[in-house]
C-alpha cells in the first residue's frame, strides 16, 4: 500500500534538513499528532522507511555532534517507531567516527524477498557491508531493534559495491579480485553475480561475470527491469548494448542474442525505468541523442 512519502525539506537550500511524512491520497503532511513521522531539527539526516510503522534514522541526535562522524554525516542508526518521539528511538548501528558515514536500510525485492544491510562508508572509496537476510513478516512485524536474525558481514573486497537482484547478489569491482576457491582474476570494472545466500558462505562456485571491461570496452550504466539488466557499453567509441534475462532460480541469468546491437559512432543512447520500482515490469525510458541526431525520448 504505497500511499505514504517521507519528505526531505532544506532550509534555505543548506545541506541540513528536515523531514516530514507525506499522505498521498489526501496530499497533506502527517501531522506528529496524528502518528506521523518528522524530524525536530534540521540537521544532515538519512532517513527510510524499514516498514510501515518504523523507519531507520541517522542525524545529529544530541545536537553536539557526537552521533556524528568527523566528515559530518550520520554515524549512529536508530529505529523509530510510529508514534513515539526520536528521544526514544534505539540504536541499531554505529560507524566509527573516523569513517565517512554509517547506514543501514531495508527493502523489499523481487520475489518477495528482504533484504537489510548496514553500512560503513570508511573511505570515499571503500566500504564494509554486514547483511541479513529476512521474510516478509519479520520486516513488517519485528522492529530492527528486536529482529533475532544476526547480520553477518559480506566477505567482498572493500572497494567493491554490492547490490541486489531477487536472491543474487550484483557486486562491481574497483580492483582485480580473485574469490576463495575460484580459479578466474575478475579485472577492476567487472560486475559480478551470484547468489547471495552463496556470497554469504563464501562460496564462488556459481560466480557469473556479466561484464569484464578491456583495454577499449568499459560499462556506463547498468538499468534493470523485473526479469532484465540492460548494460550499456562503451566499445571503440561506439555504445553497444548487453542484455541478460534473470532465470528462474537464483544464480541462473541468459545472454540475449542482440544482433546489430552497436549504436552508430557518435550517438549516445540512454536508459532509465520509468517506475519507483524497477522491480514492477520490463518497461524502459530510451534517450536518443548525437551530433546528427536531435535528441529523442522513446
């Protein structure tokens, strides 16, 4: 039931900000009275929903900085719940205070799968992920405070970034890796993928490389759809375009046959999906632009 928005207000276009929740039925802010979630103060704040009735925050909470990291961002999560004040809300997470932030988020994917992570941002480069994985009713029925579940961290390089496709695991190399017990060096700029319950014990055995850049090949973009990730690829100066279809079971994913697939030198080409969730169908946004042709929205 999507019919409620947290909103981030800037006083005065600062970086601090406050929020406030936002009924889109009936087009008004919650009122605090009436249950809804805003923030006091204004101050540099991340703030989502983990499910109807509790969000994760991070921000200035004593006023003093301390629940802040040297680089001024939030260091320190708690869970909020609806209807109480933030004095209230309980820590879940904390970075160090060194790092550049620290975070934690939930969300639903494909599938009707969970996922939660928590965050250290240590470099504007690298970063530890611990991850747990979660049923639907534990998300909207047990706070982040009171889940049993354990978070384990994710055993990847620490300049690498991860994401989520259903039950796989989509992880973007910034340097050569070599996994434990896998006879292949995946090279800087690879986007790998593998089943995420496979991740988390380890295991590499059904790793899949979906790209792996060359001295002329490199990936500008990655959009994906309900069942499909769409690479666009810099080649020899030209965009071509890569597309794998997600199979039935995690870890499964099938190279289309895309003849023909290379855009003329010269002409760039774009992708966005049109939905909030990129999850909901295959629909895609394409932009069309270049020297000898005037831009286009498809």
């Amino acid at each position: 039931k999507w019919d409620r928005a947290l909103i981030s207000l800037s006083p005065g276009g600062s970086d601090a900000d406050t929020t406030r929740e936002f009924d889109l039925v009936n087009e008004k802010f919650i009122e605090v009275e009436d249950g809804g979630f805003s923030m006091p103060t204004a101050a540099k704040t991340s703030i989502a929903y983990r499910s109807r009735n509790e969000v994760l925050v991070g921000t200035d909470f004593e006023g003093d900085g301390s629940t802040m990291t040297d680089s001024g961002y939030a260091r320190v999560v708690k869970s909020w719940k609806r209807g109480t004040p933030l004095s209230e809300a309980k820590v879940v997470f904390e970075a160090e205070q060194a790092d550049i932030a620290g975070s934690q988020w939930a969300y639903h994917d494909r599938d009707g799968i969970c996922h939660e992570f928590q965050l250290r941002s240590v470099t504007c480069y690298t970063a530890k992920y611990w991850y747990r994985s979660l049923t639907l009713e534990q998300l909207s029925s047990t706070t982040a405070d009171e889940e049993t579940t354990l978070f384990r961290p994710v055993p990847i390089p620490e300049d690498a970034e991860i994401s989520t496709f259903g039950s796989d695991a989509m992880i973007t190399l910034r340097s050569d890796w070599q996994p434990p017990g896998c006879d292949k060096m995946f090279q800087a700029g690879a986007l790998l993928a593998s089943p995420m319950v496979d991740v988390m014990e380890d295991k590499w055995t059904n790793v899949m490389c979906l790209f792996e850049p060359t001295p002329t090949k490199s990936l500008q973009s990655t959009t994906t759809t309900k069942d499909y990730i769409l690479l666009s690829i810099l080649e020899d100066v030209r965009t071509t375009l890569v597309v794998w279809k997600h199979g039935e079971k995690g870890g499964e994913w099938t190279l289309l046959p895309t003849p023909e697939n290379a855009v003329n030198v010269g002409e760039g080409l774009g992708f966005s999906n049109p939905n909030r969730d990129s999850a909901t169908d295959n629909s895609v946004f394409l932009w069309r632009d270049g020297y000898l042709v005037p831009g286009t929205f498809e």
